[in-house]
C-alpha cells in the first residue's frame, strides 16, 4: 500500500481556481493565488455573502486519542467527498498543521490514505505564510515591550509582572524558561522569559475568533502585557503595538482555499491546539463556508472533553455559530487500548478489552448528546484486524445510547468509502437540536472550571493553591468574570494524568496555573503538567522527512 504522501502526490489536482469557481461559484478575481493549487479568499468577496441563509454545520470529534491513532481528520475529509459523492454541496473546514508536531509526533496532520487534502507538503510545512505572520505579530509585541522599558518605561510597567511571552512554530524544550536582556544595558534589563508555541499564542486565538480586521484590531489591543506596580493592566494598545501587528496579519486573515483529493473544497484556517487553547479552525473559515455551501464538515481537536467542550463553549458561545450534527470516531483497537491492552497486541480479538475501553466513547457519546445538546452518530475507522464479535459489541453497547454506528472505510476507499456515513449525517441534520453550554457567562470563573471538571471530565474536585486562587479571584474582581474558560490539559485522559485510560471518575482537576487572554476574551486555567511548548520525542519524525529527487518524503 503507497504511504500517504505517495497517494497525495500521484493526486490529479485541478487549479484551484476551478474548484472554486466549480463548486463555489468563486469567480477568480475574487481569489489571491499562491502558486496553481492554493488561493486565500478574499475578505471584500466573503462580506458581500452575509445575507446568504447558512447551510448545516457538521462538527467531528473524537475519543481520547490514544497511540493507535483515530484518524478525525481522515474522517472530516472522507465525510466531505461522502456528502459531495451523494449529491450534496460540502465543504470542509480544517485547521493548519503545526510544524512542532509535524517534525516532532505527527509527520504531517492533512488527512491519511485516500481522504487527504492536497497539496499535501504544502499544508503541512509552510502553506500561505499565516504561522509565520502570526508569530511575528506576536514577538513584534514582545520586542516592543521590552523596548518600553529600555527606553524609559513610561507606562511604570513591572518587569516582575511581564505576562507576554515569545513564540516558535516549533516544539524546543530548550526555550521554555530562559533569560533575557543579558549583556549590559545597551540590551535592556535582564529577566526571565520564555517561549510557547506558536498555537499557544493568544494572537492565534485572536486570530481564529475575530469576524473583520477591525474586530481583529480592537482584540489584539486588548492583549494585557504585564502590570504596573499597583497592578493595573497594560495592553498591546498601551505600547501603541495594535496598528503594526494587524498590518502583519492583513493578508494571513483571509481564509486558505485547497481541495481534497477528489477535488472537492476545503477551506484550512488558523491552528489553536486544543490542549492548550481552544482547538478549532478559524470563525471566519467556517462561517463564510457555511454562506457557500449547504454542508460544512468541521472538525475540533483531540477527544469531545477538550475540542469539542471548547468548540461548544468558546467558539460557538462568541461567534453564534450552531452544530446541527455531530461525528464520534473511534476505532475498535484504540478502544481495546483504552480497555487496558498494549499497543503491540491491539491487532488480537478481545472483546474483553473492549468491553472495558468502550466505556470511553460512552463517556464521550453521552457528553455530546447530553451536555452539548447534539445529535450524533459513531464513526469507526475499520481495519483488516477488527473481527464480527468485536463490532457486535461495539453496536450493541452503542444502540443501548440510542447512537447509530457506521463502519467507514474512506481511508481505503475515499468518499464513497463513507457514502453511509454522509447519509447518517444528512439525516441528523434533520432533526432538532438545542445546543446547550456547560455553564452560563454570569458563573464566577472558578465555578465554570468547576462544571467543566465535575459534569464533563466527572471529577469529584478541582483544587487550586492560594496564589492561583488569589489570582482568579482578582480576574473575577476585575471585571473578566463573564469570559468562557479554556482548559488546558493532557488530552491522553478524562484526567490531567495521561495514563489513566478509560473513562476514570472522582479523580482531582488541580489548577496550576492562570493565564488571561483578553483578546482572545477567554481564561486559561492550566492544569495538570500541560505544557505550552512541548518538546521532542526521541526520534521525531523530522528525522524521516527528506527532500529525495526533487520529491519530498516522509511525510506520513
């Protein structure tokens, strides 16, 4: 079997100019062309769309991913060409791959097998530029807080209580606590610092929730920088910085336009991890897809605790958007994982195993219909190695929920592959939903992490010491009660611990660490050993990828 970069590169691929005009009705001069196979939208274009009724939006989510791989993304695209294959007008939208995971876990994050969006390398390493833009704006705002204090410090800011950090698209351990400003005086004071990764920085938050430049440019005013010695709050509109930084993402705001491999649209949009942020492709991608197409397949990341809790809650909450449906996939190894077995034995029948790892998915299935308020369907990625018996259980455990499951072999087979699938959707679009919050804007922030914690990762406690306390506490005081809260956690586990598989109750949700994000108008509660730069593993996958006659390989 060819790997997928060997799939996607023997892809016929139309000018993207065509699949926009084709299926979109996008005429050209409406699109801004990188090379013949990728277009950025034009924002002037996607306003005059808005009195446009919006089609159904589909949103795909996941069981704790485990190392035996669930294939969400392979699902969203499948279940774009599915819904095209049947006759329907589909769109998918998608975030942007990191270079971090990439190089480092992933090998590349555009889909698998025969359900990929192409060109493949492209997405996966530098794309249209946005990471790049999105990580200068961001340390543009760094330098020039540094530069405030060198020169004067007008604003009394304390270097004690400087709370914006650098970024890199790029997992570096090395960068997570460094110092700055060594030297002598000619480069500034000397303090602690630190990098993030790129999908950590609250301007890719900001990014991924603003509706205009203009919303765009109020929110990355609003950034709070640091304090003064009495506390009070600095913004990036304080250091005169907003101006520059929207300069630097004018282009990088309009939507990204690619196609599958059967030459469908999709729409690849802003990139928050979704255990450090809130996981989920751009608001302007998926409403402007929702105006041009009659279904728009989007996905959240990682399982339905992280992505789709905080697709619900943040992304829905600000920007008015509706999942009318929603896709669980799952696959019968990964639940035999989560029942207990080993990786290297998962290709073994035993539906003791999955008995047991079921009940993650349960957990799962029963958050999205009963606390997001959406109906849904199971999706499993069939392989050679899933015997009668093990999908028996698997329906029988699944009808007892009342949730259809339908075995889907895009991967294998493209859209026709999840033909079933599509039409499951179509059908559950039909009917009526009321998606709900986990928890009101009027509840104290600790009380929103507290049912985040209790009703959707059933732990009996959240704790937090008295400085963490303390500086919630002051958040609430000072007026961001009524923001959502963003969880950032291990996304392995219902629990901040990573090896507690299945679905554990009455275990302890410690909050560690609190992080505002005025732009992005939402709180981070850190919690567990989550880390906002990750680091390598020891043999990542950059390791892998060359550049062989002309050709890139090793990109999964």
């Amino acid at each position: 079997m060819p790997s997928d970069i060997e799939i996607a590169q023997a892809a016929k691929l139309q000018r993207i100019s065509k699949v926009a005009l084709d299926k979109l009705g996008i005429a050209e001069e409406h699109l801004e062309p990188y090379g013949h196979y990728k277009a950025k939208v034009s924002l002037r274009y996607l306003d005059t769309l808005k009195s446009r009724p919006d089609g159904k939006l589909v949103l795909v989510t996941a069981i704790s991913p485990t190392p035996a791989g669930e294939g969400k993304t392979t699902t969203t695209v499948g279940l774009g060409d599915a819904l095209n294959h049947i006759g329907k007008k589909a769109v998918i939208c998608l975030r942007e791959p990191s270079l971090g995971p990439v190089f480092g876990v992933k090998g590349g994050a555009a889909g698998g097998g025969h359900a990929q969006v192409v060109p493949m390398e492209d997405i996966n390493l530098h794309f249209t530029g946005d990471f790049g833009a999105i990580q200068l704006a961001n340390n543009l705002l760094a330098a020039m807080l540094d530069n405030h204090i060198n020169h004067g410090n007008a604003l009394g800011i304390d270097p004690r209580r400087i709370a914006w950090r650098r970024v890199l698209d790029m997992n570096d351990r090395a960068l997570r606590d460094i110092v700055v400003g060594l030297g002598g005086t000619a480069n500034g004071y000397a303090r602690e610092d630190g990098f993030d990764i790129v999908v950590a920085s609250e301007v890719m938050a900001i990014f991924c929730l603003a509706t205009s430049l203009d919303d765009l440019k109020k929110r990355l005013g609003n950034i709070v920088v640091g304090y003064t010695r009495d506390q009070k709050p600095v913004t990036a509109r304080d250091l005169k910085a907003d101006g520059a930084m929207t300069v630097l993402l004018k282009d990088a705001l309009a939507p990204n336009l690619v196609q599958t491999l059967e030459n469908n649209p999709a729409f690849i949009h802003g990139g928050p991890f979704a255990n450090i942020a809130h996981g989920c492709n751009s608001v302007i991608a998926t409403q402007s897809a929702l105006k041009l197409a009659d279904y728009v397949v989007t996905e959240a990341g990682f399982g339905a605790d992280l992505g789709a809790e905080k697709f619900v809650d943040i992304k829905c909450r600000k920007s008015g958007l509706r999942p009318n449906a929603a896709v669980i996939v799952a696959t019968v190894r990964a639940m035999k994982y989560h029942g207990g077995m080993d990786v290297k034995t998962l290709t073994t029948e035993n539906v003791e195993a999955l008995g047991k790892g079921i009940v993650n998915l349960e957990r799962h299935v029963e958050n999205v219909q009963k606390y997001y308020g959406i109906p849904c369907v199971v999706s499993i990625n069939q392989f050679t190695s899933d015997t009668p018996a093990e999908i028996d259980l698997l329906k029988s455990r699944m009808a007892k929920l009342g949730v259809p499951v339908v075995l889907a072999s895009h991967w294998a087979n493209g859209g026709k592959g999840a033909a079933e699938l599509a039409r499951t959707v179509v059908d559950l679009c039909e009917r009526k939903s009321a998606v709900r919050f986990v928890y009101e804007d009027a509840d104290s922030l600790w009380d929103k992490v507290n049912k985040i914690a209790r009703t959707i990762y059933r732990a009996s406690e959240v704790t937090a010491d008295s400085k963490v306390r303390a500086q919630i506490k002051k958040l609430q005081d000072d007026g961001y009660g009524h923001y959502p809260v963003c969880v950032a956690k291990t996304q392995y586990s219902f629990s901040t611990d990573a090896q507690l598989r299945g679905a554990p109750e009455n275990h302890s949700i410690n909050v560690r660490e609190v992080r505002l994000a005025a732009g992005a108008e939402f709180v981070v509660m850190v919690c567990g050993d989550i880390m906002t730069m990750p680091g390598l593993p020891k043999a990542p996958a950059a390791e892998k990828i060359d550049l062989v006659d002309g050709k890139v390989v090793g990109l999964f």
